[in-house]
C-alpha cells in the first residue's frame, strides 16, 4: 500500500469549495470519515471514483451542505463522459453534474483566465446603472431660476455692505433691445455694489493698489467723493477694446460642445437641473407656440409636433446603430428640434459681466446656482483670469461627478482637461488626459494616408486644445505608441518564450543546446522532436495573436453592439460607422489600442488546454501537444540508451534525467501554466481597476495607462512634471566608463579619444600642457578653456591645415613615407594626394627641455619651470 503526499477528500473539497465530502455519509453507509488515501488503489481507481462521485451526486445532489460554484463554458465542455450520461434523465441534474470538475481538473486545475466579459457588459466596473433620484423638480427648477435673475439684477441690496465699490457698467442697445434681455425680458442695467476687501484675492486684490485706485478714482471722478465706509473702488467693466478684450474674448468663447450640452437631458440622462439652465440673454418666453412644445421632447417616443407648413417625426433618443446608419444613408443628422434660444453665441458681453458679478458672490460666500455648462465654463475661464480658481474647485468637482454627468470628461475630453487644468482636479484631469492620449495614439499609429480632419478615427468630433496641453498629450501618445509596438514585437518574435522565466521551458533550452553540438542521427532526430515542440508551443501563442489582430470580430458582436450605442452618444449619425467596420482598417499597432483586442487574444489562448487540443503549426494540424511532448520524451531516452558516452561527455546527463522523470502531460501543464501566467499582465492590462470616474461609454479605449505614459502630467495630478520640463527630455546615456576629469563630463565609450600615437608623447604632450610662467616683474599663469592631448595650447593651428594629417605624419614616419607613394585615385594627381593626405609639420616632438634658459644668465629673480619661457623674452614660436 502507498500512500499519496496529499489526501485526495482535501483536494476535492478544495475544488469543490466545501468543507468536507464525507462519502459514506452521502451514500448512506457510517458516519464516520474515512480518509481515502489509506486505501488500496487498482490501476483504474480516478475511473472508478469519478464515475462513483457522478452516481452519487446524481442521487442526492441538494444534500450538499454548499453547492458549488458556476464554472465557464470551457469547463463545462470538459466535464467527464461518466457525468455527461448519467445526467441526461434531468436538465437540472444535467447542470448540476456539468458543473463538476474532473479528475484531471482537480489533479491539475485550469490556469486562471486570461479574459474577461464578452457580453453588453465588457469592460464595464460594474453592470449595475447607478440610478440617482432627480435634484429638482421642474416647477421647482423654473422657480430657482427666475430667483436668480431677479437677485442678479438687485444685487445691491445684498451686496450692501464693505469697504470696496465695485462698479459694472452694461452696454446699452438702442435697436432690437428685446434681443438683449433675460427670460422675463428685462434688460441688464449698470450696477454698484459694495464687498470687503479682506474677501478679494489674487487680481482682485492687486487692484487695490494705490496706483490702479489713483487711476481709477480720476477716471471716474470719484476723486474725494467716496461714500462713507469706502476705501477702494474697482470698475470691474470689461475693456472696450485693445488686447486685454481680445484676450478675455478668446478665453471665454464657448465651444460647440459646451453650447450643446443641454440636451444631454435627452440622450444621457444628464439631471436637466445641472445642464438645462439658460443663457443670461434668453429668448424663451418670446419663442413661438411651436418650439415652446418642442422644447423637450420625450425619450423613446417619436415626436410628431406639426407646423402648418410641414411635419416632421424625430427618431427615438438615444440612437440605435441602424437608426443612426439609416439616417446617415438618407443624409440627416438632427436626432432633435433645437429651440432658438438654445442657439446662444461664443461670446456675449452680458455673460461676461454676469460672470463676473456670480465671481464676486462667491468670493463674498454667498452661493450662486451651476445650472448649465455654459455657466460652468464662463465662470472657470473668469476664475482663472483674476487668479481664483479656488472659490469654485469643490463646487465644479461636484457637478462634473454627479452622475450622468461624467460624460462631460469622455464627450469632450478637452474641455474637461481645460477645466481640470485650472481648477486643479486630478480625477477629471487624469480621465481626459487618458482618453486625448489614446485618440492621439491612434491617429499616430496609423500607417493609411487619409487626409486630416476634425474627427477622431471612432467619429468623435474633435476640440481644441491649448499648445502647453496639446504637447503633454502628444509626448504621451508617443510614449504609448512606443509601449504597444514593443508588445507587438515581442509577440512575433521567434524567441519570445526565451524573455519569460519558465523553469520547464528553461530545461528544454538547456538540452538543446546540448543535442546541438552532437552530429550523429540518434542527436539530429532528438533535437528535431525538440525544436519541433518548441516551435508548436511558440506558434500556438503566436497564431492566436495573428488572429486577435487581423481577423475581424462579428458584426453583431455582442460587446461592439453596446459599444455602438454608447458611442453614439457622442458621435453625429453622419458620422457613425460601426466599432467593427472601423477596426478591419486598423493595423496591428493600432488594434493593439483597443481594449477588445487583448480581450480577444485572452479569449483564445483560454479556451485552448496544452493537454487535450491539438497544435496549430501548419503540416501538424492533427497531431496533439501530448504526441509531439510524447515523441520529445522517447527520442531524448533514445539518446540516454543509445549514446551514453556522449551524454557524458557533453554534461547532458543531469538535464535529461531531471526532465525524463516528469510525466508528459503534467509537463504540458506546467509550461501551459508559466505561459498563460506570462501572458496575463498584458492579455488583462485593459482591465481598470483605479479609473474613476469609470469611463464607461469609452470602454473601446485602451485607458490603463503606465506611469511612463502618466508622467507628463503635474504633479497634482499624478503625474512626475514639476515644472522643469525634465520629463520631456531623454534619458541620460550610461556612466558605467567613469568620469572623465573634474566636473560633470564623463565617459560614455562612443567618443573617439584625441590620443597621441605613443606612451612617451602622451607623457611630454601632457608635461609641456602644464607649462607655467614666473617672474619678479608680474607672475602669471597661463590660463586656457581646455587641454588637448595631441596640442600644446600655445600652439596655434592654421584654418587650412589639416588636423588629421598633423596627427597623421607626428610619430608616424613610416606611414607618411609610404602615403607618399601610394597609388592616387583615378580623379587625383601624385601631387594632389599627397597634399590632401599629409601636410608638412614638425616631425619631432619638441624636446622637453625646449624653451629653458642658457647658463650664462644668472638672473636669480626669474623662476623658471620645464619647457617654459622667460616673461622678458620675445621669441614665441609659431607653428
């Protein structure tokens, strides 16, 4: 009898995630537990008990004490032949014994898995929609609204009190002035209104300067006039012309985007109290009966509002992938009726000014209402023209993260990374930065030569970005370009199971290199079966990544139908093509920045055991990995029987038998194991575990990206740029050469060193460098920029002599005399190679003791040092 190191109920139970199997009590027999590995086995008992726990689970399956968990499909498939027969008499027994794993299983458990969902739901956090109850009702909203507008235009009376006078003058309208008024037709009057000046921060304060107020109070005439209790003055009145107006013009200019965000109510569920606000010039209440009904058409409903001209039906809200096709196909791109009055333009003076004044109120602590987008980003870019942004962080961070609203960061990533930059929100600043890089990514990736347009490669209408943030997100692109191509590389290459740390593939490697050095048919037919195997391992993970990244998805693929939908919530229909039509243009590289595509590969590579399937490698498309293991095996035991003596010699003795003692199989499953462990890190590098918000409606994105990608962003928002810009620069080359001298110069082993051609030059070279001069009259020291090794530095080199050929004829006699005599080129004279060759020098070094003086002079003031010359002597030499 022999006993088996682990007891096989505690294997099962593991598997089966119970605590114990006490198979006599199941069957009915003892109460006690007996352990059975105590047993006697005959050849056949995993047969045996597999086919004995299938009986009996089929009999009492509900009296386990923990039903087991649902398996996957590919494990389903795999269930044991005993299980599958006995469960045919019930579908629920049927289910229940599907889910049991085998022998084999137990024995040698599936890798975990290298993907993850491939329904609706792929690369969702959750599949639960996070239903947040409205914020307002309508009635309530209208009336908050007009609130607001009355309290805009009496703000003196709540703005009563401080220290400071600010002044807003309105521009006056003379014709259409009904064009320019609020909801209820009132028209925006001059304004005076007093605050603190302890409140007043960043350019607000600055204008309490005595300059700026000694300008300001002649300006206005307000020179020992100033009411009680007031000590500053700020007319806050926007400049009527010059580069400041041009400057705050161009800042507070609304996008299109921005413009359009109202009807996110409509398509993404946006709380119409955060988005549905109207401008400050607003022609609501004059529109006309007709788009007074139009106004908010209902979700999944057709709108069949007639006018006595024409009638007209919208399609339902949001958009299916057919609808926005079929409208595409008949040229229309409206989804919706826009009012006139949400038609507002980039700039209007009013908002301006009304902008200003909610910046005040907020400096002053009272609250104001963020009801629209426009709203919003009027009063960010205001905030960050007097230098603070800090009144409105926690409020713009609490409107952009409410909910639906999230879409902002994903439907116009740009103004969201514009937002983000100003007010300083990392979340929101992160997410958008993510998206921008991928699209850059994607367009740089691409090989096809269409020319530029103002659409991303998914229909995605694009926005403008400033230059400082448009060069962080093009480095980050780069850099994740660079990061998928590697990736891309190493799947192709021939060696790639050499960069993973396998131990079984290791051994193999070991022997082969062995069996290479042998030359007689037993060695060439092992290192065949071995090299083959290698090669079908290699290509079974290679062939699936071909696939993954040529071959198209279906059409109606269950994820891409989602993917669709959530897209169109940003993208026009005339615009809109399917997420599959568009990646069978991608290249590799561009495949590779999409989610799916890893999933995919994940996919494959799972639902293949090395121990059941057969090999993908063309010629052995029918032969399995247990044969091609099998006939490795037998062949390498060949060489142990047949060749002993070259096993010996060639030190191949120790590998074979640490490798012959393991069983085929099980060796299958140990480099299954290290592959798909290999693999895993990037198959599921898609995956988006501190994303937030979490970015559903860009889930084709690849979005995980590395800190190398991240780094260009500042430090607040997670990323390694402190302002120095060293994040932008390449890395430094290697030191391992040492330094070179004193300072920072060191070697980096690609310069040619500027040596001269002998050990005894170089001494004499470096003595004569050192010269010094001394007298009586006016010491000195000979100072020089650098030293050369192969020039004195009070040698002076003519423009038209030839560097190489001094260094070329100074020790190098030999060679000069034989350069003389060297065949020309077919183009050249004697005469003309050899002045282009070698230059007439000095052919000697100048002596060491050249310059000191004779010993007639006795001068006893002068100091003297080898190779120097006297200060009082005229003779310098040339050269």
């Amino acid at each position: 009898m022999s006993l088996r190191p682990d007891c096989l109920c505690s294997i099962i139970s593991a598997a089966l995630d119970i605590p114990r199997i006490d198979i006599d009590h199941i069957g009915g027999g003892q109460q006690d537990h007996v352990c059975l590995t105590i047993m006697d086995f005959p050849g056949d008992w995993e047969a045996e008990i597999e086919a004995e726990m299938a009986r009996l689970l089929e009999d009492e399956a509900d009296e386990l004490p923990l039903q087991p968990a649902p398996l996957t499909a590919t494990a389903t498939a795999t269930a044991t032949t005993a299980a599958a027969t006995t469960a045919t008499t019930s579908n629920s027994q049927n289910d229940d014994i599907n889910q049991l794993p085998t022998i084999d299983n137990v024995l040698s458990p599936k890798p975990p898995p290298l993907s993850k969902w491939t329904t609706i739901h792929f690369n969702k956090p959750t599949t639960m929609e996070r239903m947040l109850p409205p914020l307002m009702r309508k009635s309530q909203i209208k009336e908050t609204r007009n609130f607001e507008l009355y309290r805009l235009h009496s703000i003196a009376f709540e703005l009563n009190k401080g220290d400071t006078l600010v002044i807003i003058d309105y521009p006056i309208h003379h014709k259409a002035a009904l064009s320019y008024t609020d909801c209820n037709g009132i028209t925006f009057k001059p304004l005076q209104f007093r605050v603190n000046s302890a409140n007043l921060l960043g350019k607000f304060a600055e204008m309490l300067a005595p300059t700026y107020q000694f300008r300001v109070l002649r300006r206005l005439k307000l020179v020992n006039k100033l009411p009680d209790g007031v000590k500053y003055v700020l007319d806050l009145t926007p400049p009527s012309e010059g580069d400041e107006l041009v400057f705050q013009m161009t800042e507070l200019s609304l996008t299109p985007g921005i413009i359009k965000w109202w009807s996110t109510s409509l398509t993404n569920d946006v709380d119409p109290w955060l988005v549905c606000g109207h401008d400050d010039i607003c022609g609501c209440k004059r529109q006309t009966a007709e788009e007074s009904e139009e106004e908010e058409p209902k979700e999944g409903q057709s709108d069949t509002t007639t006018s006595p001209k024409a009638k007209k039906s919208w399609p339902s809200v949001p958009l299916t992938a057919d609808a926005a096709l079929a409208m595409k196909a008949r040229g229309e791109d409206e989804t919706y009726t826009t009012p006139s009055f949400r038609r507002v333009p980039d700039y209007c003076p009013i908002r301006h000014r009304n902008g200003i004044l909610r910046l005040l109120l907020l400096l002053e602590g009272k609250g104001v209402i963020l009801d629209s987008a426009i709203r919003v980003w009027t009063l960010v870019k205001l905030a960050t023209i007097f230098d603070c942004a800090h009144v409105l962080r926690d409020r713009v961070a609490q409107w952009i993260m409410h909910g639906s609203n999230t879409a902002l960061i994903e439907q116009l990533p740009e103004e969201a990374l514009q937002i983000a930059f100003a007010l300083e929100l990392p979340e929101v600043g992160q997410s958008a930065f993510r998206i921008l890089v991928n699209e850059a990514a994607l367009k740089l990736a691409s090989t096809s030569k269409e020319p530029t347009t103002q659409f991303t490669v998914f229909g995605r209408r694009l926005g403008d970005l400033p230059d400082d943030l448009q060069n962080l997100v093009q480095h980050g692109a780069m850099a994740l370009v660079e990061r998928v191509s590697n990736i891309d590389a190493q799947l192709r290459n021939p060696d790639l199971f050499d960069f993973w740390d396998i131990e079984e593939w290791n051994k193999m490697r070991e022997i082969e290199q062995c069996l290479a050095n042998g030359n007689d048919l037993i060695n060439e037919k092992a290192l065949y079966a071995v090299r083959l195997l290698k090669q079908a391992l290699v290509y079974e993970v290679q062939s699936a990544y071909e696939i993954a990244t040529t071959k198209c998805l279906g059409y109606h693929h269950p994820a891409l139908n989602s993917i669709d939908h959530d897209r169109l919530l940003s993208v026009e229909p005339k615009h809109f093509d399917r997420t599959s039509f568009v990646m069978s243009h991608f290249n590799p590289i561009q495949l590779l920045l999409c989610s799916i595509t890893y999933n995919e590969l994940g996919s494959l590579l799972d639902d293949r055991r090395y121990r059941d399937c057969k090999c993908q490698l063309p010629g052995y498309l029918q032969t399995t990995y247990r044969t091609l293991t099998s006939q490795a095996f037998q062949s390498l035991r060949d060489v142990l029987i047949y060749a002993p003596a070259y096993v010996l010699n060639a030190g191949l003795e120790s590998y074979l038998r640490k490798w012959l003692v393991e069983d085929p199989t099980v060796w299958l499953d140990c480099i299954e194991r290290g592959v798909k462990d290999a693999l895993r890190p990037m198959t599921l590098s898609w995956v988006r575990e501190d994303i937030e918000p979490p970015l559903n409606l860009t889930r084709h994105l690849l979005l995980t990206l590395t800190n190398n990608e991240m780094k260009f962003l500042p430090l607040w928002a997670g990323g390694c740029d402190d302002g120095s810009g060293g994040v932008f620069q390449d890395l430094l080359p290697p030191t391992t050469w040492g330094a070179n001298g004193p300072g920072p110069g060191y070697h980096t082993g690609r310069t040619i060193p500027s040596a001269p051609s002998s050990v005894t030059e170089f001494i004499t070279e470096d003595m004569n460098a050192l010269r010094m001069w001394g007298s009586t009259t006016g010491a000195s020291i000979d100072v020089h920029d650098s030293i050369s090794t192969v020039y004195h530095p009070d040698r002076v080199i003519s423009e038209d002599q030839s560097i190489a050929s001094e260094s070329f004829t100074e020790g190098r006699s030999d060679d000069y005399q034989d350069a003389r005599f060297e065949i020309p080129a077919d183009h050249q004279s004697i005469g003309q190679a050899v002045d282009l060759t070698v230059e007439a020098t000095d052919s000697e070094t100048r002596s060491v003791t050249e310059g000191r003086q004779s010993g007639d002079d006795d001068d006893d003031d002068d100091m003297y040092f080898w190779g120097s010359d006297s200060d009082d002597s005229g003779d310098t030499v040339m050269i």
